[in-house]
C-alpha cells in the first residue's frame, strides 16, 4: 500500500481566515437530518434545573426515593497511577531485542475507592455520591464526570482548537453509541426505491472498523473506500481522497458528505495519520464539504520507539513525517508547544497541554479545525475497560445541542455505578465518607491521570517490540547452498549462494493494538497452481489453528470496506493484536505464528490445500479448544 504522491511538507492550505480573533465554527445545519432539525428540548430533562433549588420541597418529578436504593457505597480496590513503566516520549537509543516485562507482581501495590452513599457537597459539579449518580440525571452526563472532562479536553488534551469559544462535550456509553448519535445527528436514512439523489454517502479507510460500516449501511448510506497506506489516509493519488471526491459519480448518489476515520493505529492497518496528511486531508473536506467522524481510541498509545526500531533493522523510517530521535517532527507543532505560530493566525502562540507526554502525541483532527467540522469520539474502553461503556463526543457546540436532544430521549445518559467510580477514582472525594485512587485517598487528580496514560502506553509499546522482533526475523527464508561457477570446468571453485523467499511484510506499528501483516502469497511454491488465491489464506488461517501452533488471526477480508476490496486484496492481509494475550504467552504465541507460516510456505502438493479448507474450523466440535488468540 502506498500513496502515489507522499505529503513530506505541510504543502496543502484552506482559505484560512487571517484573524487575531478566533472565528466562530461553521453552521452545519444543513447536514442535519430531518428527525435531528424537528428535535426540541426535553420538557422532563429541562425540569431538572428546578430540582437544584438548595432547601426546594421537590414534589414534581417522577423520581424514586433515594433512600430505598439497595446500594449503601460502591467499592472498588484500584491500581495506582504508577503501576506500568512508562517509555521515553523522545527516545535516543533503538530499544533492546529483548524489551524488559511491563506488568508487577500481583502484590503491586492498590488504592481503596469509595462512592458513599451521601456527599455533603452542595456543589453539584463536586458532588459525588451514590444519591446522586443512581437518580435520573441530566443527558450530557454525570455533573463531576462532565465538568472535569470537558476541562481535562479543552485544556489538556486539545488546548489549540482555533475556533472561537472551543469545543463542548457530551458523555456517551463508549464510541460505538457515540457513533451512533452521530450518524443519527447527520445522515438521512435511504431505501431501495427513494430517489438516488437522495442517497447519502460516507467516506471510509479502503480497510475500516467494521462495526462502524455496519452501523451505516443499514441506514443506506453509501461506503465510500480511501486509499490508504502505511501513514493512514491518503489524500491524493489513485483512490485517494482528492480523487474520490473531484470524480464523484453522482449516479451512486451525493457526493459523501462524513467521513468515518481512526487516525491512530487505525484498526486494523494500525496506520498513523500525520499532522501534514491530516492538513491536507481537512483542507479537501473544508472545499467539499465533509464532516470528520474522527474515532480515537488508540490516541494515548502512540510509540515513540518505533523509527528507531525500523531504522535498527531496516535502516529506514517508519514515517516519512518523522526522524531518529524526534519521533512526530511535524513542521509546525513542537513537543513543548510553547513557542509556536498559532494555526490560523501566525501572531498566536501554541498553547501547552500543561504535561510532556501529552504535547508528544500527534495531535486531533481538532487541532487544525477552524470551521468546527470535526466530530471526534473518545472512549474510556481502551484507557481503563471495555464493560465500562463510556466516553465522550467532542465537537462544536451548536451540533453538541442536537446531539444532546438524542440522548435525552434515547440512552439519557451512561451508567451512574460508572460515572461515579470513575469521577471518584480521578478527581477523589469531595467529603470524609468518600475514599479516591491514591494513597492518600484523594484521588489520581490530572497528574496522576495522565500518568496512568503513560504508563498504559509504555505496557503496550513493549509488547508491540516484542511481536515485531521477532515477526522481522521470521519474515524471510533463507537458504543456502553452492552452484558451480561458469568457469568450472577450468577447475575454478563453486560458488556460494544464499536464496530469501520473503513470506511477509509490515509496518512497525505508531500506535494502537495491532500488526496489520502482508503475507506475500506470490511466493509461495504453489501460488501459481491454486486459481483462486484466496483459498491460500483461508488454508493458512485453519493451518495456523491446527493442534501444532494454536494461534488466532483476523483475516483482512473482514475489515475490507467493499466486496471488490476483500475480492481484490483483503484476502492478502491478517491482522495481529499484541495487546489481548498475556505477557508471558506473547513471545511465544508469535514465534508460533512464525513457524506455522514457515510451515505453510514448505506446502508442495495442492491438496494439501485443499483438505485444509474443505475442513474449515468448527468450535462446536473441539477444534478451538485451548485457542489462544492474538486476533481480538
């Protein structure tokens, strides 16, 4: 995969207002659905002001007694922030083969946190009680959790959004419904038989989520694939993104209007967009039109190490954004982000997050959106668990208020046992009933909270080392032996030769949870006697379950975005998740991985083949017993 035309400069630029003044964001109520523009306020949720009233005798709204909740506290024993190593931000050296162990012993060290059932905080924006949390409450989320994310987002984790008055939130029971409100907030449903014109489209990597896919097609939109290569969309280029939409066929319908995107470590290329690739990319949706769904769950899970661990073992780069020692050298964004030109006004100065860490990642799309078209979803699923199912949409404020309509008559609003855990365990209790996540039971506080990220991110970059170490010794066979010379029958000696058969290829990983493998199908001794090559990865696939390597891999047909990418290519690619498995069975579920591929290409006879995929996997019958996946 390659884009035909490389963005090594930050070359593309939009008609950018030139102001001192930060510009408000763009009306996009035109790209409201019908049911979104007729969405007023909820009469119940706006009654709930009234209910704050301090000393107020509440008998209007419809609540359950507090009192007869079954709950008396909510407890949970934590780890605390410093529980992973973290890795360097700018690494020097390339790490070492063999990365050190990223978990502690199981006596590591853990903090007590308790929800009480009573805050004695009149303060509601500081009140963290099961009272509270366990009552219906307002759609934007739990009042503490809310306030200090939309904090924590407009000051730490996007503190340039250069449009005037900056983003707003709204929680969401994890992106997956975050996506969904969105869709809902923007897309018009079509069926077969409405007017074509009347079809809507969305804007995909050519190889995507498919959850995401799964969501909008049932809505009839169109799924428009995106080239993409090893630095993740590409903006021009044979199917790239200036080609998809200058050559739109309105016979298909309109021309996309949203794009769906995770930009690190997209899943499952585990790409990572470039701030250069993310101007270009946002200054062709500003001269069309589109809206940037941008998913990023893998933000805080960026690798520091990787270039140097590519350069190590194949003396280039991973990114052309990028050089020895200064992993994300982006033209105009500094680590330290001090003294930088603000984006759309050279006067400004870039402001910092306030943590080294956080000013090392490659920025949002947020970053450089000064007409308020990016939509982006946040999860705590990747940052403390999956079963949480929350997160939040940031995005302008005006589309904030449709989405919050959405929620108000749909979910309402994510669990109150999450939301007060999680606001418990960060911002610790705001009275003496109440127990945070730190020794001194006050909570991780933001210091402690983006330590945690840390940490997280060093945990992950060992293991992804780990795998691709040992996946870049086993990427070839080498082989040796002797061919007489052309001179030999002069009695010169023989010469030595060595033969490599290349099996596979990849990128080393930027960021997320996943290796997106190559596996070079057109060396294999009986490539050229299968006709229908796919059969050869269905085959590798069930070899690589057999009793002997018992290993799990995704095959890339199901991320493809259409039919004629999973016909076409989607049957060459597996992708690999490092993050799943435990620590001390990773080495050597992927030296399995290895040895089943090494194994596979030593195949001579086509019905060896074809017994494999005439047998398929059937777990009803045993055969995944004792699987250990590195597919998830």
């Amino acid at each position: 995969m390659a884009c035909s035309t490389q963005i090594n400069s930050c070359s593309y630029k939009a008609a950018v207002p030139m102001s001192d003044k930060k510009l408000e964001p763009i009306d996009l109520s035109h790209h409201y659905s019908k049911t979104t523009k007729n969405r007023i306020r909820s009469n119940i949720k706006d009654f709930y002001k009234y209910f704050s009233i301090p000393g107020i005798g509440n008998l209007a709204g419809g609540l359950p007694n507090n009192n007869n909740f079954p709950f008396d506290t909510l407890e949970a024993a934590a780890a605390l922030p410093a529980r992973f190593v973290p890795t360097p931000n700018q690494p020097v050296d390339p790490p070492r083969d063999q990365p050190a162990a990223t978990s502690l012993p199981e006596s590591a060290p853990a903090s007590r946190v308790l929800v009480p059932k009573s805050s004695e905080s009149e303060d509601i924006l500081r009140k963290i009680d099961l009272k509270s949390a366990l009552q219906y409450g307002t759609a934007q989320g739990y009042p503490p959790l809310y306030s200090y994310l939309r904090q924590f987002t407009r000051e730490n984790m996007h503190p340039n959004v250069p449009y005037g008055g900056g983003p707003d939130i709204i929680l969401t029971c994890g992106s997956t419904d975050g996506f969904a409100k969105s869709l809902e907030a923007l897309s018009n449903t079509w069926s077969e038989g409405d007017p074509i014109h009347m079809r809507e489209g969305m804007l995909v990597e050519e190889f995507a989520y498919m959850n995401a896919i799964q969501a909008a097609r049932p809505r009839g939109l169109n799924i428009v694939p995106v080239a993409v290569d090893e630095e993740g969309m590409c903006p021009e280029g044979p199917h790239g993104l200036l080609d998809v939409l200058e050559n739109w066929d309105t016979g298909k319908g309109k021309r996309p209007h949203l794009m769906y995107t995770v930009t690190i470590g997209q899943n499952p290329t585990s790409s990572t967009l470039g701030v250069c690739r993310r101007k270009a990319i946002y200054a062709l949706c500003v001269k069309y039109d589109v809206i940037i769904i941008e998913d990023d769950p893998y933000w805080y899970l960026q690798y520091p190490s990787v270039n140097a661990s590519s350069l190590q073992n194949r003396f280039h780069p991973t990114s052309n954004n990028a050089r020895p020692g200064d992993p994300y050298h982006y033209p105009y964004y500094s680590p330290t982000g001090l003294s930088m030109p603000y984006r759309h006004n050279p006067t400004a100065l870039l402001e910092s997050s306030g943590y080294e860490f956080l000013d090392s990642l490659v920025p949002s799309y947020l970053s450089v959106d000064y007409e308020g078209r990016v939509v982006r979803l946040d999860t705590f699923s990747k940052t403390v668990a999956p079963g949480c199912r929350l997160g939040w949409i940031t995005t302008q404020p005006a589309l904030c208020e449709r989405l919050l309509r959405i929620t108000e008559t749909s979910t309402q609003q994510p669990s109150g046992f999450v939301q007060s855990i999680i606001a418990e365990l960060i911002m610790g209790p705001q009275n003496k009933n109440g127990k945070g996540g730190s020794k001194d039971e006050k909570g991780w506080q933001t210091d402690g909270w983006v330590r945690w990220l840390e940490g997280l991110r060093g945990n992950y970059e060992r293991r992804m080392n780990t795998m691709c170490f040992i996946l870049e010794e086993g990427k070839e066979i080498v082989k040796a032996g002797r061919r007489k010379s052309l001179s030999a029958e002069r009695g010169e000696d023989e010469w030595s030769v060595i033969e490599k058969t290349q099996l596979y290829d990849f990128a080393w990983p930027r960021g997320g949870m996943f290796i997106w493998l190559h596996l070079r199908f057109e060396t294999h001794p009986l490539y050229k006697k299968v006709e229908q090559h796919e059969r050869l990865a269905k085959a590798l696939f069930i070899h690589l379950t057999t009793p002997q390597y018992r290993v799990l891999a995704s095959p890339g047909t199901i991320f493809a975005a259409t039919d004629e990418i999973k016909e076409e290519k989607g049957w060459q690619y597996f992708r690999l998740c490092f993050a799943a498995v435990d620590e001390d069975l990773l080495a050597g579920l992927s030296r399995k991985l290895v040895a089943g591929i090494h194994s596979f290409w030593g195949f001579k006879n086509v019905d060896d083949v074809e017994e494999l995929v005439l047998r398929d996997v059937d777990p009803s019958a045993g055969d995944l017993t004792d699987m250990t996946g590195i597919a998830c």
